[in-house]
C-alpha cells in the first residue's frame, strides 16, 4: 500500500531495489561528470538500461556493482562519442560562475574537488567508489574489470596526487593530532578525583 492508501502498482523486487540505489547512483555520476544536469542525465540513462536489461541480471550478484558498471560503460561511451563530436572547449567561460563564493569550507570543497577531478579517470573512480560511496574493494575491482591489487594501487596513488595537489607534505598533515586529547583527557580525569 502507499501512503495515501492506494494499491501499489505490480513491481518486482529488483526493480524497487534500483530505484533504492539511485542517491548511489548519483553520488557515482558526479565523480565522472562536473555538471550537476550532466550526471543527472547520465543516472537517467543508467536506470533506462537497467530497468530495461533487468531480466539480464543474475539473482545472487550485486545490484550496486552491476548498475555501477552500467554507469561506467555508459559514461565511456558517452566520452567516446563526445570526442568524435567536440563541439567546444571544455573550459568556455560562459559556464564559469559570474562570482566566487568567499567563505573558507568553501573554497576548501572546492579544492579538493577540483584536486580530484584532475585525476586520471582510472584513478577518480577508485576513489569516489572507496572514499566516498563506501564500496568495498573487492566491489569496486569488479565494477572496474580488474584485480584487488589494482584498485589497492589506484586507491593509494589517488591518495597521494590529491594531496600533492592541494600542496599537503603528508597524509598525516590531514590527521588532528591526539597528544593534546590525551593530556586534556588525564587533566580532566585528575579534576573529576579531586
């Protein structure tokens, strides 16, 4: 029943369970597209497919991974063509925002997105799929048609160009220091006995 009472229509399991994974979907698409109109299109075109191919997909595999893979080989085909095509620069001024936002969180998303859209394809993905969406690596080496060491190194070179980019000496420059949480933590531990 939905909630104003009326029958639902016939759905089948799985396609109730795509249409759960769309906000992962979109999550997945803004990692290969800048437009936000762009990676809606591209999640749109996803679904298409799947809900269309869903008698093609296997019960007992991921469904995540399997619309993930559909995802990605859209996008590649979408690049492919867009190459053959090349109407224009990617970088044109008109669609460049008229004003920059001021604020300091701001400006620091926009870095790190900007650090992680210049990195090579095969490595953005890997990490979007692992730092941001959660998948696990053995999901993500299958989505991406290679092996768990692969997507290790990916991972872990991605990692590594991001904070080069935004000019950070190490991983650990982004990690708070605990030395100072512990003193306090035995300070206040001493008041409390007092």
């Amino acid at each position: 029943m939905l909630p104003n009472g009326h029958a639902a229509p016939d759905c089948a399991p799985a396609e109730i369970a795509v249409v759960d994974l769309i906000p992962a979907l979109r999550a997945f698409a803004r990692s290969f597209c800048r437009i936000p109109d762009d990676a809606d299109d591209l999640v749109q075109e996803t679904l298409t497919k799947a809900l269309g191919n869903l008698d093609k997909f296997e019960p007992g595999t991921r469904l995540k991974s399997w619309l993930f893979t559909i995802m990605r080989n859209t996008h590649y085909t979408r690049v492919k063509a867009a190459a053959r095509e090349a109407p224009g620069l990617l970088d044109c001024a008109s669609s460049r925002p008229v004003s920059e936002a001021t604020q300091d969180w701001s400006l620091r998303s926009k870095e790190v997105h900007g650090a992680i859209q210049k990195l090579p394809a095969h490595q953005r993905e890997v990490l979007v799929l692992i730092g941001v969406l959660g998948v696990s690596y053995e999901e993500t080496a299958e989505i991406c048609d290679c092996a768990v060491g692969t997507v290790k190194s990916r991972l872990n070179r991605a990692r590594a160009h991001v904070l080069e980019l935004l000019d950070e000496r190490s991983s650990q420059t982004l990690v708070e220091r605990q030395d100072h949480l512990l003193e306090d933590r035995w300070d206040r531990g001493a008041d409390q006995h007092r």
